[in-house]
C-alpha cells in the first residue's frame, strides 16, 4: 500500500508526490512510488512500467533514491 511505503520515505521524497518526477514522459513520483509497491524493485522494472527515465534518464538517480528506500535489501 502506498501509504506504507510513504512512510519509509525521508521528509524530503515525501514532498510533491503528484509533480512529475519524468519530465520527460510526465510520470509523477506517487505513480513511481506505487510501481515500486507493486513490485517493480530495480530501475529497468519501474521503466517497464512506468516509462520513467526512458527520455533523457535524468531522473534516474531520482528514482534510484527510492528503490533504496522502498525495496528490502537494496
């Protein structure tokens, strides 16, 4: 559920959870977030299914910032 997974977050990633973190494919953090819970544990499985950081992959640290957090192990 996402509201757990928020609550594993840092402050900081917790904030503009529907602005676009994806510029590039207008992907927002909460919908990153929500493939992270679903199961989406590495970069390429969020990309499949979210298209995140398919463009310039410029937010791929950003999305990498929450794996770490979201994903057990990481």
């Amino acid at each position: 559920m996402i509201e757990d997974a928020l609550e594993k977050l840092p402050e900081i990633l917790k904030r503009n959870l529907d602005r676009n973190l994806c510029t590039c494919n207008e992907v927002p953090k909460r919908q990153i977030i929500q493939a992270i819970v679903e199961g989406a544990d590495t970069l390429d499985k969020v990309r499949q299914k979210t298209y995140a950081t398919e463009g310039t992959a410029c937010c791929s640290l950003q999305v990498e910032r929450l794996l770490e957090c979201l994903v057990e192990g990481k």
